[in-house]
C-alpha cells in the first residue's frame, strides 16, 4: 500500500462529505425561497381579482394544472395553497427600520 494513502482518502471522504452537506443547505434554502415567492406571487395575483374564496381556488386549480404539465411533480393544489400560506404567515418586511418601528408602536 502507498504510503500515507489512508490519510489522503479519509480527508477526502470528508471533503466531500462536507461539500454535499453545503451543496443541501443551498438548494434547500433556494427552495425555500422560490416557495415564498411563488406564494407571494398568487397572493398578489388574488389581490387584484375578486373575493380569494372563489378567485383564489380557480388560480391555484389552474396553476397546479399549468405547472404540473410543465414540472411533472411538486405543484399539487395543496402545494401551491401551501406556499401562499407560507408566505402570508412569514412575509418579510421591507426593512429592518420597519421592523423597529413597528416594535416602538
């Protein structure tokens, strides 16, 4: 055996090891953030429509439809209602001075 070479494959094995690691938690949180915007996008789009009961249903039944024979999986009805939940329930402010000013109220 080449000396020195159980050394070399240990540390690589934890190179890449630790690189997919990374590689994960930055698609993870691209996906992350794709959802929120996606979210954000029908809840602006419901915005300028009619009542988000009706409206609503028939944009997300549409663009789980569109996506889906696009994107094949992951735009389901329940998806799509879920990203505009997520949006609303973690809307980001513009800045943090509107964040401190809304703690001064």
């Amino acid at each position: 055996m080449i000396n020195g070479y159980e050394n070399i494959l240990t540390d690589l094995i934890k190179l890449l090891e630790s690189s997919r690691r990374a590689a994960a938690r930055s698609v993870n949180a691209i996906m992350t953030a794709t959802y929120w915007e996606i979210g954000r996008r029908i809840v602006e789009l419901e915005q300028g429509g009619e009542k988000r009961a009706e409206y609503g249903a028939a944009v997300i039944k549409r663009l789980s439809e569109d996506l889906t024979a696009k994107y094949s999986k992951g735009f389901s009805e329940r998806n799509l209602e879920l990203m505009r939940r997520f949006y609303l329930e973690w809307q980001i402010s513009q800045t943090l001075s509107a964040e401190s000013n809304k703690c001064r109220k």
